[in-house]
C-alpha cells in the first residue's frame, strides 16, 4: 500500500519492449538497477512498468540491445498536474481543501460515550458543555485527565473513566457500578480508606467520622455475613426483618470489672446476603390498538453546520395521526476523522389506529419476554434468582404473570448509629470538724 503511494507520487509510465533479444533488455535493466514490475509477455516482447525517473535511462539500453521501446501509458500525480497544468481554479480549490482539512483537523466535532447505561449520552454531553467541553473546541484545550476527575467527582455510581482523543472525536469510556445501592465492595473499601488518610492528614480523629449501622432492607433469612468494620447482631440462619440492625456502629468500652465506661463510634462496613421473596405481578389487555400506516408521508432532508441548518421542504401536516422519524450521519474522512457537516432526512408517515385481539399464543410469548427482561434486569444488580413460582393466567379481556420469585441478595443498607451518653455519679464528700 505505502510503496503504491509512492509511486503514484513519483509518477510511473507502462511501456512496450519489442525487438531481436527483449530478454537481453530485461538483463540491461537489472544489471543497472532500474527495477520494473508487472512484467507480462506479449508477441515478440513485454509489456512492464517502470518509475517516470528510470524510463529516461532507457535510450541508450535500447540501442544497445536492439530493441524497441513504446510508451503505451502515463500514470501518478506529475502526469496528473501536467494534464490540468491550465485549471487553475482546480488547484485552487484542491489547495483550499487541504488547508481546510488541516484546520478542521485541530477541533473536536464529536463526542463519543461507550458503557454508559444508566446515564444517557445527553446528560452527559450537557454536563461537559457546563464545563466547556463541547463540540468545536480545539484538541489542545481537552484535558482528558481533567474531564476523567470531574465525571468521576460528579457521579458517584461511575467507578471508571477513559478519555482520549482520537482523530477528530473525544471518546469517553465509562465503568458504572452495577450494584446502584451500595456499590462494590472494594470500591466502598478504597473509598473510606481514600477518606481516613484525608481525615488523618486534616488532623481530624477518628470518632469525627459520621458513624453509621447497617440495617436490612428487606425481609429474609442470612445466608453470608463478611463484617469488615462494626459490631455485627447476625448470624447466617437468622431471621431478620426489614429495618432490624444487622451490623452496629458502636463500640462499648469496659472497664476491669466489666462496666460501660464509653463508647467507640465507626462506619459499619460489611457483604450481607440473605434468601428473600418478591411478588411480580404484570397484566396485559386482549385488545389493543395498532398501527397502521397508509402511503402518506412528507420528506424533508437537510444539512447542519454547527448551528446552521439548511433544509429542503417540510414537514408540517394536517393528517390526524404521524409519527416524526429522524436519521442523521456525521460525515467523516477516513475511521475517526469527524467533519462539522450532518446530513440528516425527517419523514414524517400518516398512520390510523386499528383495534385487534391477542392470541393466546401471542399474550404468552408477551408476557414470557416481560417477566425474563424482568429477571435479567435483577441479574445485572448482582441479584441470584434460586427460583419462581410465577404462573401466566388467562381471561376473557386480559390476562397477568403472577407469582413469586425466591432470590439470594444482599439486604444491607445505611443508617445512622444511635448515640449514647455515660451519666457519671461523682461522690460528694463533706468536710466534718471535731469539736
């Protein structure tokens, strides 16, 4: 590939060896070094091809071998130049375009997202625009470890970010954490760690830190119990309720003869899974209106720049029912290389509303895909499913998924330690005088 480049640069002709010895000739050329490619026979001779700069060094080899030498084509960008020598607005244009690429190449149009799923791309190009990272702006302004810091700072729940810049697009890769409740435990883990060397070089000791219980979020019998930090009031096989505290942030300090002299006070820290149950329920009508579209429909295509729009037709109507679809590609030269130019088309399409029934076949199959986007949904939260005792059931004019689903999850959520005080009794002794 890169050797065809240069010699499209260089500019290489194909010529027509004929005469007594043509492999005499070939021998010539080799014993001189004049390298040809794309050697092919032909009555009486070859045909090759050779550099523009080599075939000039032919004339005295031909004389000397007695052959014939015919030039049957021109090709590369010298001959290119010579043959629109005169268009000069051509030129003009060309070196217009280049100039323009090269300062098209110094900005950023595009922003890309990859592994996001609970923020939409939206939000999150709305808050790099609030911090001037947007579109347009020039590759030596991104500051990607900067962008890296203020998504992380900013959402809590997105525990790895990569920015990097490639070709004409800012791609953003993002981790989020797939247990929303509390997150992973080596992400809370580095996460107080990070916060008691930050209190420790602020001066600040430890019962300064806000002390906190772990309590169930559900009901459920213990299955595991890791206690990291906190005083834990469970064992697996327990039977807890929702609300009940399963890890305490208190400390009890004794004296020798056993007594509560004070309290220590910490942030509980632990991975509590227990069995639990969870009632699903989802019903759906038989009869339902659909869809359908006739041949009406109106077309406008446009191109935007930036801020700037220029469209052909449009799209306003008097039809009682439309939907409004858009699709729009960004241009770009070659994989990453994004230009400021979109070519987008609206369609807007007339539909009217026909009333038809579900089959039974056509309700189960709905809400079998229902209740399995359901349990998928658990499982991307860390979830287990260990059963489901759900049932579809069948009416006249509907028809529901009930039932109960038998999970293994963890139950623990945060709340705030009670805080207890020591009355101390202090001994008043009087002073007597003898008399």
């Amino acid at each position: 590939m890169i050797r065809s480049f240069i010699r499209f640069l260089r500019g290489y002709v194909r010529i027509r060896v004929r005469g007594f010895s043509p492999e005499r000739f070939l021998n010539m050329c080799s014993y001189h070094d004049i390298y040809v490619w794309g050697l092919s026979p032909i009555s009486s001779g070859y045909e090759m091809y050779l550099s523009a700069a080599d075939f000039k060094k032919l004339k005295p080899l031909a004389k000397k071998t007695h052959t014939k030498i015919t030039l049957t084509e021109r090709r590369g960008f010298p001959f290119f130049l010579f043959h629109y020598r005169k268009r000069k607005l051509f030129f003009f244009g060309l070196l217009l375009c280049i100039i323009l690429l090269k300062v098209y190449s110094l900005f950023i149009w595009d922003i890309h997202f990859e592994g996001n799923e609970k923020w939409t791309d939206e939000t999150l190009a709305e808050y790099l625009r609030s911090g001037g990272v947007k579109p347009c702006m020039l590759k030596s302004r991104v500051d990607c470890p900067g962008i890296v810091k203020n998504i992380r700072e900013e959402y809590n729940d997105i525990i790895w970010v990569s920015a990097s810049v490639d070709g004409s697009r800012l791609k953003i890769q993002i981790k989020e954490n797939e247990d929303t409740l509390l997150g992973s435990a080596d992400n809370v883990e580095n996460r107080e760690t990070e916060t008691e060397n930050d209190d420790k070089a602020k001066g600040i000791v430890s019962d300064e830190l806000h002390p906190t219980d772990l309590i169930a979020s559900a009901d459920g019998v213990i299955t595991s119990i890791v206690t990291r930090s906190g005083i834990p009031q469970v064992h697996a096989g327990d039977q807890v309720k929702k609300g009940d505290i399963l890890v305490l942030g208190r400390v009890d300090v004794t004296n020798d003869s056993g007594e509560v002299t004070g309290y220590q006070y910490q942030k509980s820290d632990a991975d509590i899974f227990a069995d639990t149950t969870l009632e699903y329920a989802e019903s759906i009508d038989r009869i339902y209106q659909r869809k359908v579209y006739d041949d009406r429909k109106k077309i406008q295509p446009y191109v935007r720049i930036g801020d700037f729009t220029v469209s052909v037709g449009s799209t306003s109507n008097k039809y009682e029912h439309s939907e409004l679809t858009v699709k729009e590609r960004q241009l770009k030269a070659g994989e990453n290389f994004y230009l400021p130019v979109l070519l987008g088309i609206k369609t807007v399409k007339s539909y009217t509303f026909e009333k038809k029934s579900y089959t039974d076949e056509e309700i189960r199959k709905i809400l079998s895909a229902d209740f399995q986007q359901f349990c998928k949904d658990l499982e991307e939260k860390g979830i287990q499913i260990l059963g489901n005792s759900v049932k579809i059931n069948l009416y006249a004019d509907s028809a529901d998924a009930k039932g109960t689903l038998f999970l293994n999850e963890r139950i623990t959520e945060e709340a705030d330690t009670e805080i207890l005080t020591i009355e101390r009794k202090e001994t008043d002794e009087s002073v007597g005088t003898d008399d």
